[in-house]
C-alpha cells in the first residue's frame, strides 16, 4: 500500500516540493496498460494480498486512539459460530491505516459498515470502511450494485468478495431482488445455506434470522416510489467481479429499523437538472444527491462517439473520454453517494470503470472527488493502478505563490491518500495524439479550482475539436468582503473568480462547452431534444466560442455588476410561473465592495491582445433551428433556446463590452487582498474591460481602434473598468512610446529590448513592433548569437530538409551546426519551433563554453523537473545569473521563453562577457 496521506498539521515544503517534481508535464498511458478502444473486459494484473481473510462486521462505538498508535473499538460480526459483539484492537494497522478510519470527513463511527481483515494467524491485523464519506452511518440509505462498488479487500492473490446494497423490493424462493427504484435493480440467487442477519441501529446488535424473517418494501396504491419506509438490505457473495455470473449470496444483512424517507422525496426520478423547465415540477422539491441519491440519476450518452461521454448524474457533470490507446480518462468522481450509477453509466457506454487510467479531480469538494477514493480501492482491488490527479492549491495551499498562510481545504483522508500528482497548470497533458487535456488554475470557487481544455480527435471525421470545461461556479460565500472581517481568504478569491471568467474568455476559443454541473448550462435537455430529433448531440449543440463566451458572461455579471442585483430586487421577473431569485441576502458585488486593486485615475495599458466584443447575457442558450420542433415541458419551442433559472436575472444581451488583456504601468503586482489573483500565471497580465456600451456598433467602432502591443492611456475607476470618454473614440488614447509601440517605456523589458536591438541582435516584426510576447524561435536565437559572434562565415555542408539557401537564418544555422552549438531535429532543424527555457540555457551553454557548475537546482520547486541533458546547462545558467525562476520560485524548464524574456538573458549575457 502506498502511504501518501499527509496530515494537514504535518505537511512541510519538503513534501510539497516532492510532490511537484513528480509531476511531468506530458502524460501517456503506462506501459503494459494499453486496452483495445471500448472494451468491457479487461485481463487485470495481479492484485496485492494483505490479508489471508476479510469479513464484513459493524461499528457499535467510536474508534479509540490508544497511547501507542492503535485503534480499539467495539465491533458486531458474525462467523461460523454465530454472532459475536466484542471490542477489539488490530494489530497491524499503520498511521495511514489508522487515519482512514479516525480523521475527519470520513471516520468509522458507531453504525458504519466496516470489514476486519485477518493474517494467516487468524489475527486482527487491520479495519477498513467499507461505504464511502457521509454513507456510513446505516440511517442513510448507500446503494451499491453487485459488480462495481465496495467489495471486501483481495485475499489469497484474488480481488475480494462483491458487496451490494439498496432497497429490498422483492423475495421468491431463493431469489432476492434489490435496487433503487430507478437506475438498477438486480436479482440475486441465494446460496442454499445462506445466513441472514437483522442490525438493528437503535440497539448496535447484530442478531442471527431467517430468511423468512426479511421484510421486503411494500408499494402503496401500487407504487414503490410512494412508500416512506423502505427496507435496506446488504449482501455479500461467495464471489469476486470475475466470476458475477456464478455469484450468490451467502450473507443477507437487513437493517432496522426502517429508514423513513421524507415525503418530500417519495417522486418517481425524471433524470433532468434541478428546475429544468423540460419537465413539469408539480410542486415537487428536486433533491440533490446527498439528500436523496436515488433521484438524481440520469443516462448516460456520447457526446463524442469513441471519444467523449457524459456518465455524471442529473446534477453533477462527469465525462469519460477514451485515446485511441484505449487509455480511460474521467473528469470528476461526483457525489460520494451516487458511485453506483457514475458505475452502471459507464458500463452502459461500453466500459468497465475498472479499466479507468486516470482520474482528473478538479477541485476539492466533495460533489467533485466524493466518489474518487472508492473508484481508486475498486480499481485497485482488481489490479490496476488509476493516477489520481488534484490541484495542489486545493490540496497544500498557495505557499508555491508566496502565501503559506492560506492552506488547502481537502481534509477528506481517504480523497487525500489516493491522490498521486498535481496539475501543472497551463501545460498541456499528452495522452495520445488523439487527446490531450490542460488545465487551468481558475480560483475563486476554491482555493485551487482548475479548468480544463480538450482536444479531441473525433474518431469519424479525424477532425480535432476543443472542449472547453469551466472548473467551479458558486461563490460560496465569497462574494462578500469586509476589510475588518476577513480580508485574507475571501477578498482575493473574488477577484480571482472574475479573473479566470475573462481569462477563459479572452484566450479560449473552443468548438464546443460542456459544464460542470447541470443547473449551469443545458446538458442534458440538449441531450434530450436531440434524442427527440434524432440527431446526434453534437449536431444539436451550437458550434464555436458563441455558447462558452455567454455561459462565462452569466457568472461573471454575477461576482461583478451592482446593477443587475438592485434591478432585480425592484422589479424581479419570473419565467413560466417560476420566480428567478437572488439567493444571497446583500449580493455585494466587485462594483459595490471590492476588495480594488488600484485607486483609479489615468493610467497606460499595454495590450496584450487585439481585444474582443463582450456581449451581455442571453439567458435563452443554445438557440439553433436543430431542435426546432421540439418543446419542452411549459410549451416553448426548444429551439429558440434553452432557460435555465439559475443566475438568469443577469440577462441583458443588448449590453456590450469591449474586452481587453492589458499590461498595467502602475505598482500593482498581481496579488491583492490577501492572495495572487492574476500571478498564478507566467508572464501574467490583467483582462480589462470597458464600462457598458448600447450597441455592437459603438463596442466594434472601439474595438477597431487597438492594436495588440500598443500603449494607451485610459481611465480606470476603482474596480478597474474602462470608463468611456464623452467622444468614445477618446476612450483609448494612443500613448507616446520608444522604437516600438508594443514596448513602452513603462514595460518591464523596455531596457532589454533597447538593448539587444540596438547591438543588432534582434530586430523588430514589424516597422512599430517588437512583439514581446512572442515565443522565441530556435532560428531566431542562433541568429542573434550568430550576429553577436560576428556574423562570421563558414564552410560548412548542411542537409536540412526545412532550411533553404535563401533564409534570413540560413548562414546562422551553418555556423551555429558547424560549432556544436546546436544540432538538427531529425531531418530538420525546425527552425520556427519556440524555444524551451532548458533548450535556451542549453545553446548559450554550449556558445559560451560555459564551465560546468555545482549541480544544485533544490532552490527550485520544480528543479528536479529539468532534463538530464540539459541539467549542467541549467545549473551554468542560474549560477551566472543568466536564467532566474519565475512566480512560485519555479525555473519552468520546458516552458517556451518569450522574446522579451529572451531579450533580457542576452543582455544579461553580453553585459557580463563585455565586464
């Protein structure tokens, strides 16, 4: 068993950094682990034994920490010899071990469903918890189905005994039948001498019966969905997974007493989103998971055939997208009491969830990671080995960025042992060339809330399409900001929220957006609407940035705009007879109470784009002639577009925006409030955007007049807005700058820039233009050493199949090959290809003859991270001081060096040979 649970007062730098080095910035899926795409039935390595048996029992106390390190508690159980209640202490459980069953969010306690495990000796050596965070407590219902779920431990070389558990709705002879009502529900033989126990949670007793003793849930007027009190049985079977079809069972455990279900819940299921206007509500209160699992499933479908499914419920969004490779990879584990149906979704696609390789978690909540630790002990269980993936910020905190004091928020010990790696944000993660996912840290939901981008190849047309995924929505909580209260994890969080809702805007330009949770954005009635058509999803779903760019405009209105919140309370609106509500009390927005990066007043930008039109919200989502036809529940035509209730009173589609990111020339440092908002990224810039516009006409007239790189000066009030001159076409006034527009004097590589041009290095890309932020290419950089050497001439034959006689670059490359300095790429030079910083480091090490420097990259958290060929060159650079680290105290060796930064490492460089 691998121990990497860290407790949270134990958690030191050392560990962190360890954490980060083992991440790799490429991923592919793990030798000896490649599957044929879609198969159900996959041959399993061996599994670890550690123990020779394992039982099912129950808790009837609190597990008791002794003076050294173990665990006693007092158990119910039942063997060959009856049933016993006795206390016991095991003897071989580590400090991991442990954990699992004392720390919160998950600890055993008096009612849990727990399994003993044995050595050889028949001795006690360990306890787990069977049932999963917030299920295991036998007063809740837990459903389980007999192939996927809790199992008992592999014993003997072989994964363990299946489990199941739900309702019991029938009983004929030596057949049982159990499930929720809806998703499954599953017949099972009973094996001739079965044993049946009755629990009963009021007493902790654990008493032998008949089977003829069992009651079985009764239906009233007919119906099982109207019966309050239902019987909860489990069940263990005289076999594993492997062997299903021969399984019975030899254990039946039904619970007392009965559970009774608030009437509230007693409702068939519809499969559709909490307040979906496709099908009628009828004064019902639409559960959510941890209140009433049983409700909130949904079916699953492709969004990509052989690529991309939706397998989540009718609330929380999971995707399960497969490489050619057949590589597995899911998005999110969802609500820790609803593993069962995220399980039969996935077979129901043609996978069996023990086949899944990696598992991506996208923050830490529980809606998000509750079901990851039992995916993980599944898998595990039948001898694979899924990587789990989180994002440290949620996990450790923000110490990487500078703030130790704001730390992590998971404390759920079995979600923090089963995690392997953490994101590097804005890296793409390489699975195949069919697939490649990044993520991108976008705060303000959580601590460390990641976002993610697709691109899939779709397997029919081997067109390649981007996905994009936002991470988090609610606020929770943080929308309000007090100085005096609780400037430190609140404050920042918000400006980082509306932060990443721009970024996503301004730099993402997908085919297509799917949600995280269904009350976001109309998965499942597309899904729906489609079937009705008879079309696939994708030919339902409006193609390009349209859908993103409104979905994200929805929630940032929200955190930002004063007015739509008063507006709404004076005249609040209602949309078929359901009134739109604002549900915080005093919705203080970034308008109305900050926290404010600056105080405002004139200041120069520096664009760092050419901008982009913001259109204000369009609560009427998805409006295509596709699904023209059909209607939903209240008898609108689906096709002009789909209404969600959640957040719509932002709706205003004829405000306008112009967008911009931009480069401030002020003291602001990218932190603010306690926390790093736009810092968290590399070569940070803020997104600005104008003050309202009435017209497309007005925002395209703006728009027309910038230029990316160019300086302006502008008037920035306190939350930093655009605010429009009387002429609007004064709003952005163009700014007195040097040799080029897009490096003012105010730019923090101005003076690299003058530098290298001015010695002849490096020229501008255009008459105006430098282009800082251009990616360094590698016929870029062998020109300006080329240059800086002499512009010498050589005699040297080259044979690349990309360097033509007649480059600007050409004599550069025959010199820097003849001298070593650097090598071809194949048959190629690839001389457009952008420059990693270890490649940079390693072509001025080998053009300096640099001397061979102590090999200590530890002050880095992400030193180990550099390649063993160009580690010496690393370590020559950061000790001449040539290459320092960037935010985070990180070298990000195989991130692409820009021109500024380039600039700045030749100045450096020649600076120092010239003394």
């Amino acid at each position: 068993m691998k121990h990497r649970i860290q407790m949270r007062a134990a958690v030191s730098a050392l560990a962190a950094c360890i954490c980060l080095s083992a991440l790799p910035g490429a991923l592919a899926a793990e030798p000896g682990r490649v599957k044929a795409p879609g198969r159900t039935e996959m041959e399993h390595g061996p599994v670890s034994t550690e123990f020779a048996s394992t039982r099912l029992a129950f808790a009837v106390s609190d597990p008791v920490t002794n003076a050294d390190d173990t665990v006693t508690l007092d158990v119910a159980y039942a063997d060959s010899q009856g049933t016993k209640h006795e206390r016991v202490t095991p003897t071989g459980m580590t400090e991991t071990d442990v954990a699992l069953i004392t720390v919160a969010d998950n600890p055993v306690a008096a009612g849990s469903t727990i399994e003993l495990c044995y050595n050889e000796q028949g001795e006690l050596i360990n306890i787990k918890n069977i049932y999963s965070a917030y299920m295991s407590d036998l007063g809740t219902v837990y459903f389980d189905t007999m192939k996927y779920g809790a199992e008992l431990s592999p014993v003997n070389g072989e994964p363990g005994a299946m489990l199941a558990a739900g309702w019991l709705t029938a009983k004929s002879g030596n057949q049982i039948t159990v499930g929720d009502l809806d998703l499954f529900d599953e017949t099972y033989t009973l094996a001739p001498d079965v044993k049946v126990y009755e629990f009963n949670t009021d007493t902790s007793t654990l008493t032998a019966r008949r089977l003829s003793d069992v009651p079985v849930t009764q239906k009233t007027d007919g119906e099982f969905y109207k019966t309050a009190n239902r019987q909860q049985v489990m069940v263990v079977f005289d076999q594993n997974y492997r062997n299903a079809d021969q399984a019975e069972v030899v254990e039946l455990y039904y619970i007392t007493p009965q559970p009774t279900i608030d009437e509230k819940y007693l409702y068939p299921a519809d499969h559709m989103p909490i307040d979906s206007f496709m099908t009628e509500n009828d004064g019902k209160t639409v559960a959510k998971p941890t209140a009433a699992a049983w409700l909130t499933a949904t079916e699953s479908f492709a969004i990509i055939p052989d690529r991309l499914y939706y397998v989540g419920d009718n609330e929380v969004a999971i995707y399960l997208t497969q490489a050619d490779d057949g590589t597995l990879i899911l998005l999110d584990a969802g609500w820790p009491a609803s593993g069962y149906q995220y399980w039969r979704n996935i077979e129901a696609m043609g996978f069996d969830p023990r086949d899944i390789d990696y598992i991506l978690l996208t923050h830490g909540h529980g809606d998000q990671y509750g079901t990851g630790a039992e995916l993980d002990t599944m898998i595990k269980n039948a001898g694979g080995d899924p990587v789990v993936y989180e994002c440290y910020e949620d996990t450790y905190g923000y110490d990487i960025y500078g703030f130790p004091e704001i730390t992590g928020i998971i404390e759920d010990t079995p979600v923090l042992n089963a995690v392997d790696k953490f994101y590097i944000n804005d890296t793409w993660m390489e699975f195949d060339g069919s697939v490649r996912i990044k993520p991108v840290l976008t705060a303000g939901h959580t601590n460390g809330t990641d976002s993610f981008i697709f691109e899939l190849t779709d397997p029919a047309t081997n067109e390649t399409l981007t996905i994009s995924y936002l991470g988090g929505y609610g606020v929770n909580g943080n929308t309000k900001y007090d100085p005096d209260d609780d400037p430190e994890n609140r404050g920042y969080l918000r400006l980082s929220f509306q932060y990443g809702l721009r970024y996503l805007q301004q730099t993402v330009e997908p085919d297509y957006m799917i949600p995280q949770h269904t009350n976001q954005y109309p998965m499942l009635e597309i899904n729906k609407a489609a079937e009705e058509k008879g079309i696939p999803f994708l030919e339902a779903v409006n193609r390009g940035s349209y859908e993103w760019v409104n979905f994200l405009e929805k929630r940032q209105a929200v955190i930002t705009y004063e007015d739509y919140y008063q507006n709404w309370k004076a005249d609040p609106k209602d949309e078929f007879g359901t009134e739109i509500t604002v549900t915080d009390a005093e919705l203080q927005t970034i308008e109305a109470a900050g926290p404010y990066r600056r105080e405002g007043g004139t200041y120069q930008i520096t664009l760092t784009d050419g901008g982009r039109i913001i259109q204000g919200f369009n609560r009427y989502m998805n409006q295509t002639d596709k699904l023209s036809g059909v209607e939903n529940a209240q008898g609108q035509d689906v096709g002009d577009g789909i209404f969600i209730l959640k957040d719509s009173f932002t709706h205003d589609p004829h405000a306008w925006y112009v967008q911009v990111g931009a480069r401030v020339s002020d003291g602001y440092d990218g932190s603010c409030a306690g926390g790093p908002i736009e810092s968290v990224h590399d070569n940070w810039f803020e997104i600005l955007r104008t003050e309202r516009l009435d017209s497309r006409e007005e925002a395209e007239a703006l728009l027309a007049q910038l230029q990316s790189g160019a300086t302006y000066t502008v008037t920035l009030d306190q939350s930093s807005e655009i605010q429009l001159a009387d002429n609007l076409t004064d709003t952005f006034q163009p700014a007195a700058g040097g040799t080029f527009t897009d490096v003012p004097a105010t730019h923090w590589a101005a003076g690299a820039v003058e530098f290298v041009t001015s010695q002849g290095l490096l020229q501008g890309t255009g008459t105006s233009t430098f282009a800082p932020g251009q990616p360094m290419t590698r016929a870029m950089l062998v020109t300006a050493l080329w240059r800086e050497a002499g512009s010498p001439v050589v005699n040297y034959a080259m044979d690349f199949d990309d360097v033509d006689e007649d480059q600007w670059y050409t004599e550069a490359v025959r010199w820097a090959v003849s001298k070593g300095i650097v090598a071809g790429t194949g048959k190629g030079f690839s001389p457009d290809a952008a420059l990693t910083r270890e490649s940079l480091a390693a072509i001025l090490f080998r053009y300096a003859g640099g001397q061979v420097s102590a090999d200590d990259l530890s002050g880095y958290a992400d030193g180990a991270g550099v390649s063993a060929w160009a580690r010496e060159a690393m370590n020559w650079a950061v000790a001449q001081g040539l290459i320092t680290g960037k935010s985070g105290g990180r070298l990000d060796p195989g991130g692409t060096a820009s021109r500024a930064e380039v600039s700045a490492i030749l100045m450096r460089y020649v600076q120092s040979a010239q003394a």
